[in-house]
C-alpha cells in the first residue's frame, strides 16, 4: 500500500484541506473568528439549546481545558455567555449571544455550501457509506482509547 492511500494519511490530508477551506470561508465572510472558535460557536447556535462544557468536550473531542479557554474566548468577544444551571448549580449552561447567532447566521449559508462540495461526485448512497465508515472509524478510536 502506498503511503499516500493509507487511512491515516487520508484522513489527516482530508482535515486539512478542510481546515484551510473553512479558514479561506472566514476570512472571505470578514468573520474574525478562528476556524476552532467558529465550530464550537456554529455547534452551539444549531443545537438550538444551551450547552455544558462538558458536551461541548464530547462533541468536540477537546479536554474540558482547552474547551474552557475556547469559550473564555468567546465569552471575551461576546459572543456567548455562561449562566448557571439551575438544575445544577455547580454547573453552568452555554448560550449564544444574539452577536454568537448574528455571526453564525452570516457565514452558514458559505459553510452550508463547503459541506455540499464535499459532496461533488458521491452519490448519495456513496455519501451515507462514507459517513458511516468515518462514524465507526471514529468510534472504534475512541473504545480503543477506553480500553488503555
């Protein structure tokens, strides 16, 4: 197998390239967030609910630290504020800023259009496989990390 066609390579060049789109997305949108920032704040605004950091953490696959120095970013930026759970008190609850919304709002309908190109020359059928396959990739990563 050659370098080049092994999954590792594949995977890595792939979030990559990805990087560099959703960065050139930004940029063009006049969008002064990171590329880190602008995933977490777009996760946020189509959850359609607030977020603990810990979800953000899971979603993210980020420890809680780097999740908490992302969001003290965010926060900084007003773009999204913290508000103590009331069902835990120890616990704080994520939510968007109508600033956090307006920003998503400006650049999904580029970011919506970079998912679809991603999708040129798949069927759907093709798609739904691919997705598949990097979900359980992913999972079986991550029980093999369980297991350590």
């Amino acid at each position: 197998m050659k370098q080049t066609e092994r999954p590792g390579f594949l995977i890595s060049r792939l979030a990559y390239l990805f990087r560099l789109r959703v960065e050139d997305l930004l940029a063009e949108n006049d969008c002064e967030l990171s590329a880190e920032e602008s995933a977490l704040l777009m996760v946020l605004v189509e959850s359609g609910q607030p977020l603990r950091r810990g979800e953000f953490a899971e979603i993210m696959l980020r420890d809680k630290t780097t999740i908490t120095r992302q969001l003290d970013g965010l926060v900084a930026k007003g773009l999204v504020r913290r508000k103590q759970d009331p069902s835990d008190g120890r616990a704080f609850l994520i939510y968007p800023t109508s600033k956090g919304t307006r920003q998503i709002n400006n650049i999904l309908p580029a970011a919506k259009a970079l998912r679809e190109s991603l999708k040129q020359g798949l069927t759907a059928e093709e798609w739904d496989i691919g997705m598949k396959a990097m979900r359980q990739m992913k999972d079986n990563l991550i029980q093999l990390e369980s297991e350590k």
